[in-house]
C-alpha cells in the first residue's frame, strides 16, 4: 500500500456585490507534517488575483483577502482555484457568480 500525499486543508469565498468581488482564503498544512503548499491559484472571470511575482512556494499557511471589479457584473463569471503541495496533492474546482444577481457568492472548503 502507497503512501498518501498530505491533504493542504483549504477554505476559499468569493462575494459579488454589483462589481466588486471580495476573494478571501486561507490554507494550510496540518501542524508538524512535512507537506509545503507549492502552488495556489485564484482567478475570477479569467483575472489572476494572487500575485505570482510575491508567490513564494514553500509556505505551511498562506492567507489573505483580495478584490477585483467585474467588466461586466450583468453576466455569469467563473472562479477558479488549484492548490498543489510539495507531496504531489493537488485539488482544484469552479463555480459560477451568477449575473443575474446583484449579490452572489462561491465557497470551496475542504476542512
């Protein structure tokens, strides 16, 4: 029997009010494993919110909150994530913020 890869545990929310899109996260590594996070990803509507030129892989917990305005906040947008570890884990998901409504929000959580 393999070995397991050490799950990053995750929890992502993106809110929509009219424009404006509130990106929040916050991820992890269990305390005293040797997993690191070596990539994570957030894009909503094709814009990339985490600076990959201050990304640094390696870290156990990586946190923090951005915002991006919408181009058009009367049509659907995807958010998407990946999040990968030094152990070879990987997850990644979408979903939709819904253009038909003013305020609308995401949530992906693994923990």
């Amino acid at each position: 029997m393999g070995t397991m890869a050490t799950p990053i545990r995750y929890q992502i929310r993106c809110e929509k009010d009219g424009a404006s899109v509130k990106a929040t996260y916050d991820l992890q590594v269990p305390v005293g494993g040797l997993a690191l996070i070596a990539s994570f990803t957030l894009a909503v509507d094709g814009k990339e919110l985490i600076d990959q030129t201050h990304w640094i892989p390696g870290q156990i917990r990586y946190n923090g909150t951005q915002f991006t305005e919408l181009d058009r906040p009367d049509k659907d947008v995807t958010v998407a994530f990946s999040i990968s570890s030094n152990e070879g884990w990987n997850a990644a998901d979408s979903d939709i913020l819904r253009g038909d409504k003013r305020f609308d929000d995401v949530s992906f959580r693994n923990s």
